[in-house]
C-alpha cells in the first residue's frame, strides 16, 4: 500500500515530489488498469484540490471517448472524437490548455463550475492514443506549461509501466 506524501507549495516542487511517487503507485500494479487509472485521479485530485479530474478512454469501434476512472463530480460519459476539448486533444493529437472555458468555441460544459481545463493524450506503447487526461478547475486560467510538461511526464509514466488493455 502506498502512501502519497508532499510537503512542497510551489506548482513545480509539488509535481517534483508527486511524480515519483506516482510512478511507483504506476509500476505496483501494472496489470490493474482500472485500480491504477482510479488511484492516478485520487491523487491528483486530493494533492491539487482540482474540481475535476479524469480519464476518458478511446472506444476504437464507435470512435469515441467513454469515461474512465476519475474524481469529481458526475460527467458525461460519451465523447465523439473532434468533439468538446477532449475530442479535439484526441483527434488533433495535442495537448489542450484552455485558460477560459466560456471562450472556447466547443466545450462541453459537465459542469457551469468548471472554469479552466487542461487535457492531455494517452498513448500505448505503439503511439497511438487510448485515452485522455481531463482535468478541470473552478478558477480561470488555473494550468500552463507547467503543469503541460509534468502531466506530460505522468501520461508517459502510464504509457511505459501499465498493461494498457486493447479496445476493438
Ligand atoms: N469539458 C470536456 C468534457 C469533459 S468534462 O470536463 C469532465 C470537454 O470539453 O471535452
């Protein structure tokens, strides 16, 4: 059983002190995809006190996102790729910061709380995209290369130590 500790404030020093840790929580049960994906989210969102924070994963024969584990309140649970933020990171193949949500020509709007949004690609281990990390917060313009480059780092941490399972 791990125990998630952090004693730095600053944004970096947090993701500095996290990342490791969240790696060995990754590398523990690397066959528990769903455990691992849940206990990710429970983490971030209890060290960030995001409002929001997610997986939505590729369903390759309705080409769209489902929800995957996450923290927060209830989402909706069926994304069209190209669609909303989290379409467009899967299907433009990028990670998305979005500082003003209401400014954004075609978010989907879970929740009016949700001010600012980061998504980020998951790949497997062939490139591809399986899923996305959503996650949003009450405060505008809460994420930037900062968190891009760390959650980044976290993606990649479940791309190279977790048994990803093939969707159709
Ligand atoms: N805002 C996302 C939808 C998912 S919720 O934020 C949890 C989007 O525009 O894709």
């Amino acid at each position: 059983m791990h125990e998630i500790h952090l004693s730095g404030t600053d944004k970096a020093e947090k993701y500095e002190q996290l990342l490791p840790q969240l790696r060995g929580l990754i590398a523990a049960d690397s066959d528990l995809f769903i455990a691992t994906l849940a206990n990710v989210c429970a983490v971030l969102k209890e060290h960030f006190a995001w409002f929001w924070v997610g997986f939505y994963w590729v369903d390759v024969a309705k080409n769209e996102l489902i929800l995957a584990p996450f923290q927060g309140p209830i989402a909706c649970t069926r994304i069209a790729k190209g669609r909303g933020v989290c379409g467009q990171a899967w299907a433009q193949n990028q990670i998305m910061v979005v500082p003003d949500v209401n400014a954004h020509p075609d978010h989907i709007a879970c929740s009016s709380l949700s001010q600012s949004e980061i998504v980020l690609p998951v790949y497997n281990k062939r490139g591809e995209i399986v899923g996305v990390l959503d996650i949003d917060h009450t405060e505008l313009a809460t994420f930037d290369e900062i968190d891009a480059r760390y959650l980044r780092e976290l993606c990649d941490a479940l791309t190279d130590n977790l048994n990803v399972p093939e969707m159709a």
